[in-house]
C-alpha cells in the first residue's frame, strides 16, 4: 500500500508541473501580445505582411488611402477621376447658387478633359456652366466640333460624371477656344463685375459671332442681366 501510494503522488506531481508549464507558456503569450515586458513586445520592429495592416487600423490610413496615383482621393470620398466630389451631392448647390463664392467642385479645365476624352479629337468652341431646371442639377455643356458633327457633352459639374452626348451634323466652321488664352476667366469676371457687380449665377466661354467672348449672368437681387466680354479686345457690354 506504501508503494501504491508513492507512485501515484509522484504521478500526480509530474501531472501538476505539466500543468504549471502550459499555464506559464499561455502567460508568456498574452504578455507579449499586450506588448508586455518581453523583449519581442519592445520591439517597434513591424513585419512585412502586418506592419502596414496594424498602422491602417491605428491611424486610419491604409496602402489605398490618401491620394490615389491619378490624383483623385481615396475611395471613401473626395474627388473622383473627373474632378467631382464623390461626398458632395446636388441637393448642396440649388438655382440660386453664387458661383463666385460656392462653386461645384468640378472646374472648367476637369470638364473640357473629361468631354475630349469622350469625344475626342476636335475643335472645342463653347464651354458653359448653368443650372439645368429639369434635372436640378448644375452641369457643364462643353462642345466639340469633330470633322461635320458637333458634340454637346453635357457633365454634372458636382460629380464630374458624363450625362449625355448630344450631337448633330453641322456645315459650321468654329474656332477653337482657350481657357487661358487670350484672357482667362478670373480676368473676364473681373472686368464684368467691375461693369456690374452682383451674385454670379452662370457663365460660359464660346467662339460666336467672329468673335471669342465669356458671358457672364450676373444677378443683382432678382434682377439678372447678361454681361459679356470680349476675350480678345476686353470690351465690356451690359445686355
């Protein structure tokens, strides 16, 4: 009986230290895991395929956030490929909209790339931003004259995306417009508001009439007139 009860105390020991052991590994892991005093947990080493991972979740910037390579932002919003703000919405910019303070965040330069990479080669004669009653939105309507078709790509000037292309078959000769060149746009609003002052409300750039000229829509209260001026000559007229 002596016996017996030696072998099995010293069984029960060797149970109970294995025990003990498992119970200090798993003690050793969570140390390290909660960056405790082991010498892997001090380390600011990070590995290849989780170092990035862990500083994503920590500081909210990951590999694809951030500026993208084109220039856009990421894809939790900001500006997309065209220009536009993919957080911002149409309902942000109504009729009454002053361009000169508020503008859609799409510009000028952004639509007439995005219209010429629709349509293509061709002579750009006519850029306009207006506020399109039936979609309640304000949209860019740049024109392309290709060969005898003249195209109409009409943007939303909010999202930069295409809402048309609308053309026609023309026997027109147009002459090609430039936004910088030979006045650009801050330049001509400039010299139209010093002829009217008022809320800028819609304005387009166009070849018409032999002539290069911007024309603004400037409204004073309710009442709104067309100031024009010629991009060559910087003539101001009041319609």
């Amino acid at each position: 009986m002596t016996t017996r009860r030696g072998l099995w105390s010293k069984a029960a020991l060797v149970a109970t230290s294995g025990i003990l052991a498992v119970g200090a590994v798993g003690c050793s892991s969570d140390s390290d895991d909660s960056g405790g005093g082991a010498d892997d947990g001090a380390s600011t080493t990070q590995s290849d395929a989780g170092g990035d991972e862990g500083m994503s979740g920590a500081s909210g910037s990951s590999d694809s956030g951030g500026a993208s390579d084109s220039g856009g932002a990421s894809d939790s919003g900001g500006a997309s490929d065209a220009g536009g703000d993919t957080s911002a919405s149409a309902d942000d910019y109504g009729p009454d909209t002053d361009l000169r303070t508020d503008a859609p965040p799409v510009q000028a330069e952004d639509a007439v790339e995005t219209a010429q990479g629709e349509v293509g080669d061709g002579t750009l004669h006519a850029v306009e931003l207006d506020y399109d009653e039936s979609d309640s939105a304000w949209q860019w309507d740049v024109k392309i004259l290709a060969g005898t078709t003249d195209h109409k790509v009409v943007i939303d000037a909010v999202t930069g995306e295409v809402v048309a292309d609308e053309s026609e078959t023309t026997d027109d000769q147009e002459k090609a417009i430039d936004l910088n060149d030979p006045m650009t746009y801050d330049d001509a609003l400039k010299a139209a508001t010093a002829e009217r002052d008022g809320e800028l409300r819609g304005w387009k750039l166009e070849y018409d009439d032999g002539m290069i000229q911007y024309q603004f829509d400037i409204a004073d209260g309710a009442d709104e007139q067309e100031v024009t001026v010629d991009a060559e000559t910087g003539d101001v007229t009041v319609d």
